[in-house]
C-alpha cells in the first residue's frame, strides 16, 4: 500500500546571527545553511495497518507525512500510495487519501458541516446511494446527528474534530493520515474519536498513519510504530516488541502501616542487585520501588517487604511506551 525508500528532505535556510545587529544582518545577508529534516528513511505500511508514526517536535514527522500526501517533493529518494508517486500525481493521490490536522479545519467556517458533506460530495464525485450508506455510518460512529446542522464556527473542539474526520472520510480513502486528531480534546470525546478511527479500520480496511503525541493514542490504536529522532527512523516494529526489549523497569508504589525510614528498606543489599537493577525513593509518604524484572520478581521484593513491614496497600505499573520513547530520545537503551 505504502512504500517509503530512502526518503530525503533537505531545507535551504536564511543563516542566523547572535544579537540585534546579527539579526539586522540575517535580514539582508544572502547566506544560507541546510537543515536535513528527514534523513534516508526508508519502510513499508501494509494495507489495513494503523501505524504510530512519531517523534519528538522538530524530528521531521509532519514533513514524512507532506511527502506522503504529494504537499511537498523529497530531495531524494521516492514514495509510492497505492502505487502512485504523490508529488507526481496530486490530483489521483488525493482521491486515493483523507487527512486530518488537529489543528486545521477543511470544513467551511460559516456552513452548516451537512453542506460541508455536500460539498466534498460533489468535489470527490461520491455517487448518491454510497454517499447516503456512507453518511448512515459516520453519522452512527462519530455521533454528528445533534450538530449536524450547525454552522462550523458555533462547535466545539470536539465536534469540530469528528466532523472533520467525517469530512475526511466522504470519498471513502484508501489511506487516511491524521495528525494529532486528538489534541485539545478532553477524556471523553478522546474516547469516542479513538473508537470511531477502530470501526472505520474494521469496516473499510482502511490504512492508517497517526502521528501525535498523546502515547495513549498510539498504545490504543497502533500495534506497530515507527520512531523518528533528528530526522532518523531509531525503531520499527510493534509495540509488544519495544516493551519486551526495553521495558524491564517495574514499580512497586507502597503504602505502610508504620513509619518507616527509606534506610530501612536496604533490599538492594539482600536482594544483590546493582545500582541500575534497584532504586528505591518516597514520594508523596509513598515508597517507589523500580526494578527489573529480569532479574528479580516482584513477589519475591514483597516477600521480603512483608516479612518486615505491614503494608496497608500497594499497586504494580510496568514501564510505559511513553517512559521507553523518552528513554529512546535521550539515548538511553
């Protein structure tokens, strides 16, 4: 479906000098540096994956994607949607996709969002009877009936996001690309875009690439990801595998009956684990024990911890892919 080989984009930018009369000779001066945005990145996404595409600000993500949607022309390298070359062939590549920003709108600001919908009929040239069936669905997954007949500029942000992947899913794409479609939005509405994004995958097959930086997204939607750092591709695969390479650490959150000192717990020592397998810290009258659970189990550290102490309660959180992606950014696995 998606073919990226060796992708480069490279920026010619005015060359920036420190101070007032620096940033007076910017102005005028006619030298110039290159920023490589993306660097030789090369995958595949087959039809009907939704892949995590994501990074850091400035890792070169939204650029990817603009040479994916045919926006922008790669310095080298090549990419294939659905076997059209996008920056090639603009108007057939944008028949084949749907995008959706989360920070920009495709609907018209003034016009009820239905003619938003007629409109993007009549552009795509969405025949009657499959823009009805298609309406019928969209209506039911993203719930747009209450505000169906709402000028644009009177929704809120949720509404307007659901309206917009509405919008972006008239013609029925082969690829949909969305870029932060949750952002801004609070927990419920989040909850009813991400469940809408998994019905429009299960009932069109739909390929999906979804950048953004809410890693809840990306663990409930995604089983591969691609990660992106200065841009590089540093990963690709799926994230059970991330988490088994990288996500050994687990925490131990303990509440005791006494009051104990943190020099009490010298678990480290009976336990003869290194410095970088153990820590032990208080926070908020709470004692944080992270280890790895490689080495040693969790049941044995509260063996221990029990034989000694009465604990009131405790909780069990594995390493999260938003703890292993930030260890990832600060070269750390």
């Amino acid at each position: 479906m998606i073919r990226v080989d060796n992708l480069t984009k490279k920026f010619r930018i005015n060359k920036k000098y420190p101070g007032f009369k620096g940033a007076i000779k910017s102005f005028f001066s006619t030298d110039y540096t290159n920023k490589v945005a993306v660097n030789n990145i090369s995958f595949e996404i087959k039809k009907g994956e939704i892949v995590g595409y994501i990074g850091a600000n400035g890792a070169g993500k939204s650029t990817t994607i603009k040479m994916m949607t045919g926006i922008l022309t790669p310095n080298s390298g090549t990419v294939y949607v659905n076997g059209l070359i996008p920056y090639e062939n603009r108007e057939a590549n944008a028949k084949n996709i749907g995008v959706v920003f989360g920070q920009k709108t495709q609907l018209w600001w003034d016009l009820p969002i239905s003619e938003t919908f007629t409109l993007l009929k009549d552009i795509y040239n969405v025949p009657d009877d499959a823009f009805k069936e298609r309406m019928s669905f969209l209506n039911e997954v993203l719930d747009l009936q209450p505000f169906y007949l709402s000028p644009v500029r009177t929704l809120s942000l949720g509404q307007r996001m659901r309206a917009d992947l509405a919008a972006a899913l008239i013609h029925n794409p082969k690829v949909l690309y969305l870029d932060e479609p949750t952002i801004g939005l609070d927990v419920v509405v989040k909850e009813k875009v991400r469940k809408a994004i998994k019905l429009i995958n299960d009932e069109f097959d739909t390929t999906i690439i979804l950048t953004t930086h809410d890693l809840i997204d990306i663990e409930e939607l995604c089983s591969r990801i691609i990660i992106i750092d200065n841009g590089q591709k540093i990963y690709d695969g799926k994230i059970d595998d991330i988490k088994a390479l990288y996500g050994y650490l687990t925490t131990i959150e303990i509440q005791f009956k006494e009051d104990i000192k943190l020099e009490e717990l010298d678990l480290k020592n009976e336990l003869d684990l290194q410095d970088d397998e153990f820590k032990i810290e208080v926070i908020e009258n709470k004692f944080m024990i992270t280890f790895n659970k490689n080495k040693i189990t969790t049941s044995a550290i509260m063996s221990k911890i029990m034989k000694q102490f009465t604990v009131l309660d405790f909780s069990i959180k594995d390493t999260s892919i938003e703890d292993i992606i930030k260890k990832m950014y600060r070269r750390g696995v």
